[in-house]
C-alpha cells in the first residue's frame, strides 16, 4: 500500500539536506534512524531529567557532572527509542505519508544493521548509567521496559502518548535520584508533571498523522480527542504546571519558583490558543516550541534555589 499523499499529508519532518548531509554519506541512514538531524527528541527527553537534577539541589560540581551525563544519556537512548520503534513500526511507516522515508521504512538500512547500531547505543546508555549511584541504576534498568513496550501502546490502546510520557518523563524521577538519592513525594509530584507535559505535546505532535493512523488502523489521543483536543490539552497543560508547583512546594524551593513558573504557564496557554490540528506543520512547530516550555521549567526551578 503506497503512503497517501493528500494535502493533508504531504509533510515530513525528516531533514536529510541538513547539516548531516555534510557527514560521510554511508552514516546518513543511521543518522537518520537515530532522529540526530532533529534533536528536538532528545531535548525533550534531557529536559525533565534537568527539572529532575534541580530539583534536587546538588552542589554546583555535581550538577554540572549530572547535567553533562544526562545530556549524553538522553541522545544516547532517545536514539535506541527511535531504533526500537522503527523496527517495530517499520510495516505501519511505509503506509504514512510522514514516515515513509525512515531508513527501515524505505529500504535503506536493513534491519540487521539497525539492532548492531541500537546495541552500541544501550552500550553508551549503559557506561553513562553507570557513572550515577546504585538507585539510578535500578531505575534506568528499568525504564528499558517502558522503551521496549512503548512502540506497542499505538496498537492496543487509545493512549500510547500517555504512555510516551511515563517513558519520556522518567529523565524527571531518574535525575532526581541521581542528584538526591532518594525517592520522596517530591520525584512523584515531578514525574507526573512530566507524564502530562508529555501528554499534552505527543497529542499535538500525533494529529500530523491522525487521518494515516485511522486507515491504518493505530490508535492516538489525536484521534480519540478530535475536535476536543483543545480542552484536553489545556488541562493536561493546567495539570502540569500545577504538578510543578506542588514538586517545587514540596521540595522547599524558594518563593522565587512561583513567579517565574508563569512564564511556562504563559509559553503552555499559548500552545493551547494558537492549536490547528488541521495543520501537520503548525502541530510540529507547536510541538517544537516545548524545548522552551522546558528551559522556562528549569530557570524557575533553579530560581528557587535563590
């Protein structure tokens, strides 16, 4: 079945002709499996594990190691993601307009190479992990299943983004162990201001598919919503920053938290406003802008170490 190409669709977010066209043309299709010519995904990946280490409160020293880890760590495994669910979505890819160009998808990287690729990534995943305490170890291991069982959701359930979030989101619990070596109310009341942040980006990101995803036959909170995906995502939006302030309450952050919070409060409620799900490139831009939804998060959390 060949990809449908109506207006609605003739859209892609793969961007081949950019700076990895540089690179030596045998690794673009790894590059591109791995998602690296966009790295809107790990930004969005390292951004809760940054609200995380913050959170926390290291010392200056240990922050800076953390972050640099996590930095690593998150292009590391958010490209073992997109290996596992291209090798899983491979067959679904060929029939979405959007997807159809991914190396699996289309030919140009035989799935023998991609599971090489995927165990030199866990392996890099892996030696970073190892550089955080035993806790983080017991938590990074096991958000290895949320990875693998990720790609599944689409197919049994009208949530998969729900489920994006948990495993998007866990950098926000994993970086709060690692910098604090504990688990308290504080890393829950994180980790689900991170699941609903997720939440509400996924299901943006998914309406450039809905109308492939409904023939093919995946389901999406795009598709389960509709046209009311806008009161969804605003308090999936509403949630989130509400979530934060209690994370921020509860781990005794200063008073100047609060204020600045409005500030991704602001960057969420415009998202909301402006939303066209009619609008593949509109969606990827709003869900592009989340990288600064997240930075905001992170000076607000930082501000209340003041």
């Amino acid at each position: 079945m060949e990809p449908r190409t109506s207006p609605l669709k003739i859209h892609t977010d793969i961007v081949a002709n950019g700076w990895v066209a540089r690179l030596p043309r045998a690794w673009l299709p790894y590059l591109l499996l791995a998602r690296v010519d966009r790295l809107i995904g790990a930004w969005l990946l390292f951004l809760p594990g940054l609200w995380g280490i913050l959170l926390a409160r290291p010392n200056v020293a240990e922050a800076v190691r953390l972050i640099a880890l996590f930095g690593i760590g998150s292009v590391a495994m958010r490209s073992a993601g997109c290996v596992v669910n291209d090798l899983w979505d491979r067959d679904i890819d060929r029939m979405v307009a959007r997807t159809a160009g991914r190396p699996l998808a289309s030919g140009t990287l035989p799935p023998r190479h991609a599971l090489i690729f995927l165990a030199l990534l866990l392996l890099l995943g892996l030696i970073v992990l190892l550089q955080l305490n035993r806790l983080s170890w017991v938590l990074g291991v096991s958000s290895l299943l949320l990875v693998v069982l990720y790609p599944l959701a689409k197919r049994v359930t009208w949530w998969p983004q729900l489920m994006m979030g948990f495993t998007f989101g866990f950098g926000a619990p994993l970086g709060y162990a690692a910098a604090a070596g504990q688990l308290d109310a504080a890393w829950a009341a994180l980790y689900t201001a991170a699941i609903l942040w997720d939440l509400g980006f996924d299901t943006i990101y998914a309406h450039q598919d809905r109308e492939d995803d409904a023939l093919v036959g995946v389901h999406s909170t795009a598709l389960l919503f509709g046209d009311r995906t806008r009161p969804f995502l605003a308090i999936c939006y509403a949630m989130t920053i509400v979530m934060l302030g209690l994370a921020g309450w509860l781990a005794k952050l200063a008073i100047w938290f609060y204020p600045l919070l409005l500030l991704p409060a602001a960057l969420l409620a415009r998202q909301v406003i402006v939303l066209n799900i009619d609008d593949p490139a509109s969606c990827l831009r709003l869900f592009r802008a989340n990288r600064g939804v997240g930075l905001a998060v992170a000076l607000a959390i930082l501000a209340g170490w003041l």
